[in-house]
C-alpha cells in the first residue's frame, strides 16, 4: 500500500512530532510513504519512515533531485512546481493531511474530487453544508490515521 502525508512546510512543533510519528506508523504497517520530498511535515513523516526502515518517495516540484530532504529514498523530479501536487495523490491509496497551507488544501481537494480516502490530523475543518463531497475522517493520533489509511485505503490489483 502507497500512502501519502501532505502538510505544512513549516508546521509547529506539535505537527512535526504528529508527521514523524505517522511516518513510524507507515513503515510499521510495511506501507510506502509517498509526500512532496522538501522540509515540514514531508521530512519529519520520511524520517519517521526511516527510522523504521520504511521506503519513501518524493515527489519533487523542481528538476533537481538533490532537493529531496535527506530521509528520501526514491526522488522524482517534475519540474511541475505545485501542479505535482496531483501526482501525490494519484499516486497514493490513502492520504494524511496534516496542518497545512494552501497548498495542503489543493492536496485535499484532489483527495476528495478522486475519491482518495483523505484523513486529517490537526487539518483543515471543511464545511460539507449544502456540499456532496466525500467525507474528509479525522483522526486523532497518528496511529489512529495510518490504521483508518490502511482501512480506508483503495486497492489495486497490485495489493
């Protein structure tokens, strides 16, 4: 299974610890992490991956894979700036958002118009009021998301 966290590039210290540990979670499950591959949340997740032997992939915005926070195993490179974005998701069966900008919240919005199981920590509250968009399942422990991730998470002939 391929599970991807999104999140702020510059998260406070109680999101970093929240990433590091969804990152641990993922690589217990034996999932891959797939993220944007820079800093914030998307280093302190691939981290946290590593620090359990995880494999991570990095879905870079520019054309130099030396961009790639250290804890990266696997760089792609783009050159698509934010539109990578959608290859994040599309390349994921399940998402974690954690805290988040703007650019999370594009993240997010491609979960939910794909129909990718989206689930928050600290995110994002959007107002579903007059709206058919799917759930977005907030979690409160990192734990807790990557079990909903793995639950949630949609199945590919591979799996």
């Amino acid at each position: 299974m391929q599970i991807g966290v999104i999140g702020e590039s510059q998260p406070s210290l109680e999101g970093k610890k929240l990433a590091f540990e969804v990152g641990v979670e993922i690589a217990k499950a034996k999932a891959i992490l797939i993220c944007g591959g820079l800093s914030g949340v998307m280093e302190e997740a691939s981290r946290g991956a590593k620090s359990q032997g995880g494999l991570t992939v990095g879905i870079l915005p520019g054309t130099d894979k030396a961009t790639a926070n250290p804890y990266i195993d696997i760089p792609i490179v783009t050159g698509l700036d934010q539109a990578r974005n959608i290859i994040i998701i599309r390349s994921s069966q399940a998402v974690i958002a954690i805290e988040g900008s703007y650019g999370t919240l594009s993240e997010m919005a491609f979960c939910l118009k794909l129909g990718v199981p989206l689930i928050g920590l600290k995110t994002w509250k959007l107002n579903r009021e007059n709206h058919e968009i799917p759930p977005i399942i907030y979690a409160q422990t990192a734990k807790e998301a990557v079990e909903i991730a793995i639950s949630k998470g949609k199945k590919v002939e591979n799996d």
